[in-house]
C-alpha cells in the first residue's frame, strides 16, 4: 500500500533525551480503496498521528475519547512518560486521530457522500483505517487502550483486528450502547440540528458533561456561585460549551456519536473475543454505569475486570486516577 506523508517527521524532546515523539500526517488507501461498512469505497484517507518512543514491530496503541486527539501528552499525563504504563523509553507508543474527526484525519465532509450526506461511518472502519497505519508504520502485533470512546474502539479492534491484537485495556467503555447512552447522544445531535453554526454544539456539550460527572462531583467541585445570581455549575457548563465550540466541528461530533451508537455487536460475536483484555468499570459512571460494563466484560472468556472508586463519576479516568495507572502497567507487564 503506497502512502504519502504530508508533514516533515519533526523530533521533540519527551520525557528526556533519546526519547522522541513524532507528529505526522500520511495519507493511506491510494492504491485500493477503503471499503465503508455501508458499502461505499474511499480513497486517499488522510490520518494524523503521534508516535512515542522508536519505531518497532510490537506497538502499544492508544484510542482517544470523542473529543480526544493523538496528542496523548496533553491529556493523558497520568499514563505517558518515563514509569508510567505507557513509556516512551521501552514502548513504540501511537495515537491517531480517528476517521470523521477534526484533529487532522479526514474528516466528515471528505467521507462520500450517500443521498446527499457524508456516509455513514462505523467504529469498525475507523478500527480498519488504525490497522492500515500500523502496517505503514510496520506494526506487527499491538497492544490496545482506549478510554470512553476509545474503549468501544477497542472493543471494535478486538472483533476487527483479532490477528494483530495481543491484549487490550478497556477503560469506562461499554461493548454496545444503552438506550440512556444512545438517547444522551440523540439529545446532542437534536440541539445540533436545531441551532447549527456552534450554539448548537455548545448545548450539546453540556448535556455531555452532565453524564461525564456525578451528583457527588458537582456538589464538591460546583456548588456556590462564582458570580452574583450566577450558580456555578450554571459558569462551569458555558464554559465548557464555549471551550468545545472553539475546537471541535460539530460535523464531527454527529459523526461519532452516530458511529458510537450503531456499534452493536452481539453476544455471540463478544464471546468469540479470546485476547486477555483488562476492562475498567468507574464507580459513579452515570453515562456507563459499572455494572453494564461489567456484564460486558462477563461476556469476554479471558477478561479480567477491575473497578476504579471515584465520586468524578465517567471522567474519573482522567481527574482522578487512583490506582488504575499501576493496575494498567501490570496488565500491560510493566
């Protein structure tokens, strides 16, 4: 597969000398085209990445979250450097930046186009766009974590890439989505639709952020009122609206959450799962609650299920850690 790189292979320091991190953009599938799970081909699919440590055939990959991008040293601090379950001095560590969304891959508005809209998109092809960059960048077994989003993504490369995956970690992620997480979803699109332009997706991101905490985070993180007549929570929900609009595409947030919300793979399809994969429920997860993700990971015949006590409810994954860094480093075999 012939595949063009569009930006220079610039080095930076991480962690400490000797231990790169590489930021580029390659376009795949020119030669054969990338066959969509609705049935249509794409051609020269555009994906951004960041690579972590040298270049090897074993690679740690990492999935990010919705609204997530590749720079896993941005958000994923607790995870990323020298002693953490992702090392750049003993791991080749990746993040892409999925299909359908606004970090650099191609986009909604590049996808073809079926009755007049983008075609639909799947976990499963954004799963099947990450292998085709693992096989650029001669990745020949991989180990899988993904959080949230990229949690339901790594349950889409368990079923996709069963050959190339060696283990996977699953953190506050079910294997399909619930009617309460497809209809939150629903809720967002709605307010989308109705106000586009960004109003739409500042509301949109506060109906998430209501399911990303808990009733218990809020009454410690927002109560009281940060300006006169104005409740906190009521400033901390603009903010993160206004925050969100100014760096995300609202083509790409309908995009993903639809793609979320039609992955449904059956019980029969998860038993069949035989990699060992370390799934993570979250306490005061509202939006995943841990007894779902729990009978999902009952489903796995090599799963090993842990529970991570936090009141900061779905976000606890990147607030408030706890003792998942070490739990993922001994599953990882660090």
């Amino acid at each position: 597969m012939t595949a063009v790189v569009h930006s220079p292979a610039p080095l930076s320091a991480f962690a400490a000398p000797g231990r790169p991190f590489v930021h580029r953009t390659v376009t795949l599938f020119r030669d054969r085209p990338l066959l969509l799970d609705c049935g249509l081909p794409m051609s020269d699919v555009r994906v951004a990445y960041h690579a972590y440590g040298e270049a090897q055939g074993t690679a740690t990959l990492v999935l990010h979250a919705l609204t997530g991008n590749s720079a896993v040293h941005e958000w994923w601090p607790d995870f990323l450097g020298a002693g953490r379950p992702l090392d750049p001095a003993t791991d080749y560590v990746v993040c892409a930046n999925v299909l359908g969304g606004c970090a650099g891959s191609s986009g909604p508005g590049e996808l073809p186009q079926s009755g007049g809209q983008p075609a639909p998109l799947t976990l499963r092809d954004m799963a099947r766009v990450g292998r085709a960059l693992l096989e650029h960048l001669g990745v020949r077994r991989v180990r899988v974590v993904g959080a949230s989003m990229g949690g339901m993504l790594a349950y889409a490369w368990l079923l996709e890439n069963p050959d190339l995956v060696e283990r996977a970690v699953i953190i506050g992620a079910p294997a399909r989505h619930s009617p309460w997480a497809t209809g939150l979803n629903t809720a967002a699109r709605s307010a989308i639709k109705a106000a586009p332009g960004g109003e739409g997706l500042k509301v949109a991101r506060q109906i998430a952020m209501l399911s990303y905490r808990s009733p218990e985070s809020f009454a410690v993180t927002q109560s009281g009122g940060r300006h006169p007549g104005v409740p906190a929570i009521t400033s901390y929900l603009e903010y993160q609206g206004e925050k969100l609009a100014a760096r995300f595409c609202e083509q790409s947030y309908c995009t993903l959450t639809q793609a979320m919300d039609s992955f449904q793979p059956g019980d029969y399809e998860l038993s069949k799962i035989t990699a060992p994969v370390l799934v993570v429920g979250i306490s005061s997860d509202v939006l995943y609650p841990a007894a779902e993700v729990k009978a999902h990971a009952a489903l796995l015949p090599n799963s090993t299920y842990w529970e991570l006590c936090s009141i900061h409810g779905h976000d606890a994954f990147l607030m408030d850690a706890g003792e998942l860094p070490q739990r993922v480093a001994a599953f990882l075999g660090h």
